[in-house]
C-alpha cells in the first residue's frame, strides 16, 4: 500500500470536512441531508449523526475536486485483486458506486496498470475548445497517467465490449439510473445493468472496488473478482452486484453521494 498527499492537501480537505459540516446550521441543508441519508437506510427517523455526516462527506468531495493529484493518489488495498483480473487476459471491470472518496478512482488506476480506460463525464471526455479550470485540470490529470477517458454519454457499450474482448480493464461506475427493475439498499428501483450485460457477453472478470477516506487521503480497495460464469446470466450477476454495493453502502451510509440529485437513481426508488 502506497499513500501521497501532503500535509497541506491534508489540511484543505479537513477544512472542506468542516466546512461541509458547517452547513447543518442552515435549515434547507439539514433537510436536504436527512432526505439523502433516508435514500440510504429506509423510512423513519435519521440521527443527526448521520446528516451532519452526509454532508462533511460533501464537503470533503468538494475539496477534493480542486485537488486532482491527490484524487488520483496511488493509495490502494488489495491491489492483488486487480491485478490477477488484468493478468487473465479475459478483461475485467472495475465496479465502484458514488461513495466517500470515489472522485478520482479510475485516474488512481494508471498508477496500478499500464493499459486502463475509464469511463466518464462528457465534461471530461470530451471538454470541448474552452472547458472549465477544473475540467482542464482534471482532463490533463487523466493525460497524465495514461487513462483514456470513454464518453458515458456517446452509448459506449460497443466500445466497452471490444476492449473487454482485447483483455483490457475497464472502470465503470454501478449506481446510475436505467430500465432494469432492482432491488437496491432493500427497496425497489430502476437501474442501469451496463456492468453485469458486459460482463456476460464478454466474460470479463468484475472486480468490486470501493474508495474510503483513511487518514483524510483517498484508498481504493480491491476485492475477489466476480467471475460471471459463476451466474446463470446477466439478470442474477446484477442482481449479486446490486448486493455488493447495496452492502457496502450500508455500511458507509452518510458517505454516499445524494442518491436523490437529479439523474441519480434514488429519483425511481
């Protein structure tokens, strides 16, 4: 395990912890916040704990997005995962959610693998002739390490396909809304099954990652690939994934990005 991030990176995304924290003062946030942690855990009461939690965590995302060199540190745990799935020659999907500190994560793989593409935002795909500081700062971050960035909103799916049929590694986010009925965080709703349809048809590896905070710097830990020949079809491999991921949200549930933003699948449940 390797870690970066200086003393100053550190320092800046406390102050974002804190400032994010800060804004349970102000009475829209703290509704917003009790709504997005009950996306999470269920109907009933929400502990402030958790709402004042939810939103240090956006605040420590806030700061973290000014930072892409530290969003993209090379922190991992279980790196071995990752690197049997690449060594395969199958390909391999890297499945992470919008949790804690998932900014970042497939930039954070060229630091691990020397062939991996990610897929993404338009705004960093594709930033266009005049794009943000922040989309310039990030795009060149992903230049840097390597990473080509897949348009997640050009239908990527035949592309994704034939690189996973090349062996290459492909990250790719699970918690997007789509057509697919789920069961996820113990409740229906519809979401997009891009993950488990590849897997299938390619028989690509998935490897189940999530991103956490340890000591104020992003670690992304690998886990057991997912083998989908071990499932009767792509329909139980989601469901199996929407299990994963539905766990370890549950236990992270004030780290979760708000499920209920716009185009967010917590908008169907």
């Amino acid at each position: 395990m390797t870690t970066s991030g200086t003393l100053g990176d550190r320092a800046a995304l406390l102050r974002g912890a804190l400032s994010g924290a800060a804004t349970w003062r102000d009475a829209g946030q703290r509704e917003r916040a009790r709504r997005a942690v009950e996306a999470v855990a269920g109907p009933g009461p929400v502990p402030d704990r958790l709402a004042v939690a939810h939103l240090a965590h956006e605040g420590l995302r806030s700061a973290l997005l000014e930072r892409p060199g530290v969003a993209s540190g090379p922190r991992s745990t279980g790196a071995e995962h990752l690197h049997r799935a690449a060594r395969s020659g199958r390909g391999a999907i890297v499945s992470y959610c919008h949790l804690a500190a998932f900014p970042g994560l497939g930039a954070s793989l060229g630091h691990l693998l020397a062939d991996v593409h990610v897929v993404g935002g338009r705004w960093l795909a594709e930033p266009g002739p005049n794009p943000t500081e922040r989309a310039r700062r990030w795009r060149a971050m992903y230049d840097r390490l390597g990473v080509p960035v897949i348009d997640a909103e050009a239908g990527p799916a035949r592309r994704i396909a034939a690189l996973l049929r090349e062996g290459r590694v492909v990250s790719l986010t699970f918690d997007w809304p789509g057509a697919t009925p789920t069961r996820f965080l113990g409740r229906p709703t519809a979401m997009a099954s891009g993950t488990a349809r590849l897997a299938a048809e390619t028989g690509a590896l998935v490897v189940p990652t999530v991103r956490r905070w340890r000591g104020l710097l992003p670690d992304t830990v690998f886990h057991a690939p997912i083998d989908p020949g071990d499932h009767a079809g792509w329909q139980p491999l989601h469901a199996a994934l929407a299990a994963w991921h539905g766990d370890q949200i549950a236990r992270r549930r004030a780290a979760l990005e708000d499920p209920r933003r716009p185009g967010a699948w917590g908008e169907r449940a």
